[in-house]
C-alpha cells in the first residue's frame, strides 16, 4: 500500500498550538481529555531541509479510519511545506510506521500523536484502546475478571478466627496504608471474560472495568502480533525496536510519585508506604504491588518478603552458634595446648632456605580464631539450615499457592500462556534466511502471508537441530572455555599467594605477617575478579542464547538464566571450593613436598586447619559482592545514564521546547526514565545469595545474619528502582516463579552435600570425635595437637632446602608437621600410619549418615507440609461449586427475561390462530410450521 493513501491517524497535534490550561485536566489522556492513554511508541525522527517551526500550520476536521472526527493536516498545513530530501534510511523507517500505526488502527486502536514541527526531535504515539478491542481482546485472552458474585472467605475454626485476630493486632503497626492491604475477607467470583456472557460481570463504568495494567497488557499483545510487511517482519513492535524504526513502547505510569499535593494514585501510594527506607520495617503491599506491575513482578517482592523473613530465624540461630563459639573459646582444650608455650612443639620450615623451624604455639591466634566456627554447634547448624532450606521453599509453594488463589492465577497455563509464545524478531529473520537460501522469494512472500498462523506449521517452516548445530556448538565451546578461564584466574592466584609468601619470608620485617597478608590481598585480588567477570559473563550468556535463536521470550529467558547461573556460579564460588576441599591436600610432606614451580612449594593450610581461612573467603566474597553490587551497580550506574542522557538531550538541538519542558507530559517523564529490561538480575543475585547462606554455612554461622541485612535494604533499593527509575514495565501473568524454584530446589540439595564434606573433611570435628572415643586415654581431647602431629628427621631434609640461618639456640633433630604419618624410626617411615586410614572412614562415614540422614529429615518435612493449604485447597472446590450455582442462576435469569416478550407474543399469536380456525375448515396448522410450548425456537 502506498503511504500517501494511509488513512491519518485520529489527531494530529501541532506542538505550537495553544493549550489551555482548562483543555488538559490529565496528563494520562488523549488532548480531549477523555481517551486515556493506554500505551506510548517513541521514535526519534532527523529531517533535511526547511525548519518546520516557521508558521503554524492550521488544521482541519476529517473523518478518519475508525469513524470519529479528527484533525489532519490540509491545504496550507505541513503536507504543502517542502521537507527537504531524506535519507533512505529516514523515509524507509518513516514508511514502516505508517503503515504499521494504519494496521494498529485497523485492529481497533485509537492513536494520537504530534506534529514533526522540529529539523528532529522525539514523537510520541499515543495509544488508547476503546471498549469494543478491550472486550474483544479480553475474551480472546481469557483474562480473568471479576462477576456480580461475591462470598465470604472462611478462615477456618474459631481457634484460627482468633489466632489471625490477635496477629492482625500485633502486626497492625507494620502494616502499610494501603486499600488493597485491608483483611477482607469477601471476594469476588472469577470467570474469563466473554462478550456473550456480559450479564455475569460487575460492570459499573467501562472505562474502569479494566485497570490500568490490564489495558496495556492488551495493548501489548495487539502491538506484538500486528504486521508490517515494509519492514519484512511478522512480529509487529518487537522487530521494529530492534531495527531502531521505534525507539521505545511502554505503558505509562500513573503520575508522579513526588507530586505536591493530597491527589493519591498507585505510584504515589507506592513510593510513600513501599519504596522508601523509611518504611523498611513494613511489610509489603503485595497485592497493590502485583495491581501496578503485574503477576510476574509482584511473585517476584513476595518470594523475595518471604525468604528474607526466613532469614530472620537462621540469623538467631547463626548468632547462637557464633556466641556459643565464644562462650566456649577458654575451654577449648586443643587452642589451649597449642597456645602452651610449655609444649615446645618445633615445626618443620614453611618454605625452602629462608624459612626457619618455628613453634606452633605463635599460631595461638588463628587456633582460638578457629574454634567459633569450628566446634560442634556448627554440625548442628548445618542439619537446621538443610531443614531450614526445605521449609523455605515449601512455604514458598503454599504462599504462591495462596497467591494464586488470590489473584485468579489457578488453571492460566493452558489459558493465558499461549499469549506469551509470539516467536521472537530473531528466529523469525533466521527462518526467513533459511527460505530464502532454500528457495526463491515466493517462499519468503508465503511466509509473509501466513504470518498469523499457529505456531504448528510445517516442519520446513521451522529451525530444525541441523540450523541451531553451530549455535549449540559454539555454546558448548565457549562455555567450556569460561570455566577454564575462571579455574585459571584461581589458578594464578594460588601462584600469588605462593610467590608472594616465599618474596615476604626473605625479608625478616614481614616474616610475622605473612599469611595475613597473603590472605587479605589474595581474597581482594579474588573479589575484584569475581565482579569483572560477573559483569563479562552476563554479557556472554546473553550473546550465547542469541545465536541459538531460541523461538519463543520464555525459552529464550530459561535458557538465558541457566547459562548465567552456570557461569556466574563457578565464578562465584571457585575459590572457596578451592579453599575448602584443595588446598593443604597435595602439599606432600617434609623432604618430599610438592612444588608448583621450581623452588615454590605448594600452600599449605593453617596450623589451626583451613576453615577459618574459609570463613574469611566466604566473608570477605560475600560482603564485597553485595556492598559492591548494590552501592555501585544498582545505585550509581543507574544515576550515571540518567546524568548522562539528560546531558544528551540538552546539548541536542531542536529536541527541547521551552514551555513544553516546564511542564512534561507523563510520555516525557516516562522517556527519560531507564527501559525495564527483565528480572533476572534480580533473581541472580539473590540465588547467588542464598548459595552464600546455605552452601557453606558450616563455616560461617553468620551468613545469614548479613544476607538479611543486605535483604531489609535489597527489597527497598528494587522497590524505589521500580517506582521511580524505570519505566513500567508490562503486566505479565504467570503462576510460579518459573525455573528460579528448581535451581532454588538444586542449591538446597547439593548445599547438604557440600557442607558433609566441610564437616567431614575442612574441619577438625571427625579427627577430635575419633581421637577422642578411640585414642584418648581419658576420654577428653588432652593429646590432641600432638596426635595430629607426625616425627620429621631433619637430616633427610633435601639439599638446598634447609633454612640458611636458624634463630633455635639448641641442635634441631626432629620437626613436626600435620598429618598422620609413621615416625621416621618406625618400619614403614612417613607411610600414613593407621589412625589416618581410620578417621578417612570415619570421615567418609560421616558423609553418608549426615546425607542420608538430612535427605531423610528433608523429604519428612516436605511431606509433612502440603503444597496446597488446606484452606485454599477447600476455597477453590468451594468457588467452583459457587460459579456453577450462580451460572445456573444467571441464566434462569435471562430466560425468564427472554421468555416473557416470547409469551406475549404466542399468545397474540394464539389468538389470532383461533379467529383464523373459525374462518378455516380444518384445525390442522400449515406445513413448514414448528411450535412447542416453553420453546425459543422457530422454525422458519
């Protein structure tokens, strides 16, 4: 179609038209102040030649594509001006959106927009959609909505009425004040809108019946599946954003957040009792959270109020551990003996030459350091946090249920889902790169024209295994060889810390300091790495899911998040793993150690064991990422482009009009706000999170008291991001948080494997529990230190290896070093000797009964808790019964309203027969005639 012969769109606006101040009462409305304004497209438009600001074009009244009088240009007006020569590029863009604004028109939008009256600038395409397209679309999306029907929401025995009563009392000062939040108890029926069926619904005014988030979400379907064959697509807005033909579409928010005054709107209400830190210790207005942003969002804040509440429990509990690891410090009989200066014990050289021979009571710190996250609470602590992680997520199925229940979410898989599977701008370009290798145009014409068939088209039509095979192979290849990137950095860290210890030992000033320092720079140098690549990384697994060319947005997003956790997890953790089950196990032993280079050995643990270096690791990792993240990355960046981009707009010419900027439209304020671009970085951080809190929590206690800090601040640093830095994003329906909860489910199951083996093998419990009940001659833990400590025959140490100058004023003979190991005068010297064959066991025993064991308690719980509560469970057999009765009702109803005319009317019929049948001889009615009593029908 040619575009000069489009249809106009409803209004025209020429920007230096007068507008009174009486003419505009809304700034969420069409200029005439009654269409509200459903959605917005921006685009940037350049032009050459005349400036098109000189005069004001006058307007004329037309009748326009949908019926209604609207303004369009005319003679005298910006048609008549000469624009100048564009750029092919310009007018082909220009092309397209004409004719994709005439097809939105043609589907039942209402637009408005105005005049290009600048040399360039931006234009906003408004978007309202009236009744008849929301109705239409509504029934063919099955949106939920609410009928005349109302009932009472039981909430169980009176011991529950009560229990809730007395809840409500307690918690009434941490509740927010908003409408939505009040406990009430009625709701509403619930029924797929029909346009048949209109009778059922509690419809009081149109332009209401559908919230605002509803409307745009219609809107957005309709923008999504509508066509422009200029720009050789069949995906409508989202191939025309990514070919730059429109910048942005996005729906409004509902005005400002910060605006002076008592006028109250979601926004606003959301900012004061939501999105400020202020109100951090409220709960959060969930439902009016999900009635502004959606289903999707909204299970987002809920999923992320629960498991910071959780948190508060394991906190005490961690808490506990800590202060119980304190209380018990003095009676710790190992520190105290490694700490007796009176046992003497001479250890063996930490490094080749310039180490000498040294006492391990000068460990005395780091072994007291040790016993508050190495003691038996620990063991105890880490069975609660498996239980503590199963109870969360199957609280979590019960609150999404509830939710769900709530928010008429139960049975949209098979309803609403399928809104959600437009195949994506990407797969379409490739399948039509496909036809085009395969065959001539005609083919690609065709597939034009079935653009809005059902995804089951022929096999031809589609990407088979054979088209994504370089995709896949490029994936696999390139995922490998960041894992291999994140194990080399860790590799060349362990490098540092060696090299360093060895460059610190030879100088005598640093000598005493040097595991602390090789520690903390190692642990910074680790931090700095983990946020670059993180940032790398993000950006891979997007450019990886993209030459896959998956079909669909949730197959894109699903595969999207596995690729990023996948990698950010080995990032994340990597050095800890290295920590906690490497390091210190391939050292070797005196006069046969295990060098990395020639001359630098291979690191060894602590004297007091390798956990609380974990602990430092963890800490340090855990803290940074999350103080680093959200002060930098979420606070300041997003300042930054907003700094940046309204310096943009202000050095730009012709963009900004002096009246015009005094007072912005809402369009305009939205514009300038960051695009929504999805949840899982959200979701990422806090999984990585809860890895932190219970992956390795038998070495620090503590996580989860930090977690729930960098939580209580995490919910209102999104909440305030949401509100007033980005744009509203769509109303996105959806019943769980997707595959969020199986990685969820996957961390709960691999953190009680990993903290076994912490317990097991990191810590020193199975070596003192084994010492204690088979080697003690008491029963206590005296000897310990010395049980752990082998015999090393100086002598035998390797040429070139002994310290060049020792500070021991007597003759060493014998050094000690820890393992378990046969003496040098026994059989079998420096072979492991039994007792190390017997904690192994007693260690890999332990591994199997603490799995088995936890595993057990879990599925006990899990089976204990149902996923469905009882009550909700008992409300949606009740509402089905109760939809059944009030159908039945309603369309007694009808029939009673319809069959009276119909009765009137048999019997003016009657009775005109019976005067016919005395004029007639025979009583019998004519052929082609049906009649049946308490009937409808009739036959014609």
């Amino acid at each position: 179609m040619d575009p000069e012969n489009l249809p106009v769109i409803n209004n025209y606006l020429d920007a230096n038209e007068p507008m009174s101040s009486e003419a505009r009462l809304s700034r969420m409305h069409f200029h005439d102040n009654q269409r509200k304004v459903d959605y917005v497209l921006a685009y940037h438009y350049r032009k050459r030649g005349a400036h098109l600001g000189q005069g004001s074009p006058g307007h004329s009244l037309a009748i326009v594509s949908n019926g209604e009088t609207g303004k369009e240009p005319h003679a005298g007006g910006p048609s008549d001006i000469e624009l100048g020569p564009l750029d092919a590029l310009e007018e082909e863009r220009k092309e397209q959106r004409e004719e994709f604004e005439h097809n939105l028109m043609e589907a039942g939008l209402e637009l408005e927009k105005d005049l290009e009256s600048k040399s360039q600038g931006s234009v906003f395409v408004r978007i309202h959609a009236p009744w008849q397209v929301l109705a239409r679309e509504a029934e063919f999306l099955k949106i939920k909505v609410p009928t005349k029907k109302m009932y009472e929401i039981k909430a169980g025995g009176s011991i529950a009425k009560r229990f809730n009563a007395i809840l409500q009392k307690l918690s009434s000062p941490l509740q927010p004040r908003v409408p939505e939040h009040s406990h009430n108890r009625m709701k509403n029926l619930s029924y797929p809108f029909s346009r048949e069926k209109i009778y059922l619904y509690n419809i009081q005014e149109k332009d209401t019946f559908f919230d605002n988030a509803t409307r745009s979400r219609i809107v957005h379907e309709i923008l999504k599946r509508t066509a422009c064959s200029r720009a050789n697509n069949t995906m409508g807005i989202n191939s025309l954003i990514a070919s730059n033909v429109y910048e942005a579409a996005y729906p409004l928010h509902d005005g400002e957040y910060d605006s002076p005054g008592h006028d109250m709107n979601d926004r606003k209400l959301l900012y004061q009792e939501w999105a400020r830190y202020g109100v951090f210790y409220k709960f959060q207005p969930i439902d009016l959270i999900r009635k502004y942003f959606g289903e999707k969002i909204g299970l987002y804040f809920a999923w992320l109020g629960l498991y910071t509440s959780f948190l508060i429990p394991s906190s005490i509990i961690g808490v506990i551990v800590f202060l119980y690891g304190c209380a018990t410090i003095e009676e710790d009989i190992p520190s105290r003996e490694m700490c007796d200066q009176h046992n003497a014990f001479t250890m063996c050289p930490l490094c080749d030459k310039s180490c000498d021979y040294w006492n391990l009571s000068s460990a005395c710190g780091t072994a007291r350091a040790s016993h508050l996250f190495d003691n038996p609470a620990t063991v105890f602590f880490s069975i609660f946090m498996a239980l503590w992680a199963t109870m969360f997520l199957e609280n979590w199925k019960r609150l999404q249920m509830r939710l769900g229940y709530f928010w008429d979410l139960t049975g949209i898989e098979e309803e609403e889902e399928h809104a959600q599977e437009h195949s994506r701008p990407e797969y379409e370009t490739k399948v039509r790169e496909k036809m085009l290798k395969e065959s001539d145009k005609s083919v690609v014409r065709k597939l034009e024209a079935n653009m809005t068939a059902s995804d089951d088209e022929d096999d031809e039509d589609k990407l088979t295994w054979k088209d994504r095979f370089p995709g896949y192979l490029m994936n696999f290849a390139s995922i490998l060889f960041m894992i291999a990137l994140t194990f080399s950095i860790v590799f060349g860290v362990i490098v540092y810390r060696i090299t360093t210890a060895a460059a610190l030992s030879l100088n005598k000033a640093t000598r005493s300091n040097v595991r602390v320092t090789v520690t903390a720079t190692a642990v910074i140098i680790n931090l700095v790495v983990i946020l670059i690549l993180d940032e790398i990384y993000g950006a891979v697994a997007q450019w990886l899911t993209k030459i896959e060319v998956p079909k669909t947005e949730q197959t894109f997003e699903e595969r999207l998040i596995l690729k990023a956790f996948l990698l950010k997890f080995v990032n994340a953790y990597s050095p800890i793993f290295y920590v906690a089950f490497f390091k210190g196990r391939f050292v070797g032993r005196p006069g046969s150690y295990v060098y990395v280079f020639d001359g630098y050995r291979m690191e060894e643990c602590a004297p007091g064991g390798c956990l609380m270096e974990l602990c430092v690791q963890l800490s340090i990792i855990m803290l940074g990422k999350q103080l680093i993240q959200n002060n930098i990355f979420e606070i300041g960046v997003p300042k930054l482009k907003k700094l940046f981009r309204k310096l943009k707009d202000e050095t730009e010419p012709g963009e900004t009009d002096s009246a015009h900027s005094k007072h912005p439209e809402q369009w305009d304020l939205d514009y300038s706000l960051e695009p929504y671009t999805g949840l899982t970085p959200e979701y990422m951080e806090m999984i990585i999170q809860f890895g932190f809190v219970t992956l390795f929590v038998a070495s620090f206690p503590l996580a989860p008291l930090f977690a729930l800090l960098n939580n209580v601040i995490e919910v209102r640093l999104d909440a305030k991001k949401f509100v007033t830095e980005l744009r509203r994003p769509d109303a996105v329906r959806t019943k769980d948080i997707g595959i969020w909860f199986d990685i969820l489910s996957g961390i709960g199951k691999f953190s009680v494997i990993i903290n076994a083996f912490v317990i097991a093998i990191t810590s020193d419990f199975i070596p003192r529990l084994v010492y204690q009940y088979s080697y003690s001659h008491n029963g206590t833990l005296h000897g310990f230190v010395n049980h752990t400590l082998s015999f090393f025959n100086v002598s035998q140490l390797k040429e070139g290896t002994q310290p060049e100058s020792s500070q021991f004023g007597q003759e060493v003979q014998f050094c000690r070093f820890k393992d378990y190991r046969e003496p040098p005068w026994a059989p079998n010297p420096y072979e492991f000797s039994k007792q190390y064959w017997s904690i192994l066991s007693a260690r890999l025993a332990f591994v199997i009964i603490f799995q088995n064991l936890v595993m057990f308690l879990s599925v006990l719980v899990d089976w204990l808790i149902p996923d469905i509560p009882t009550d909700i469970s008992e409300q949606i057999k009740k509402e089905k019964s109760l939809l059944v009765d009030f159908f039945l009702k309603e369309e007694h109803g009808k029939l009673k309203l319809t069959d009276e005319p119909a009765r009137r009317s048999r019997g003016a019929e009657h009775a005109g027969r019976s005067r016919a049948a005395s004029a007639t001889p025979s009583g019998r009615s004519r052929p082609g005639s049906v009649w049946s009593s308490g009937s409808q029908h009739t036959s014609v």
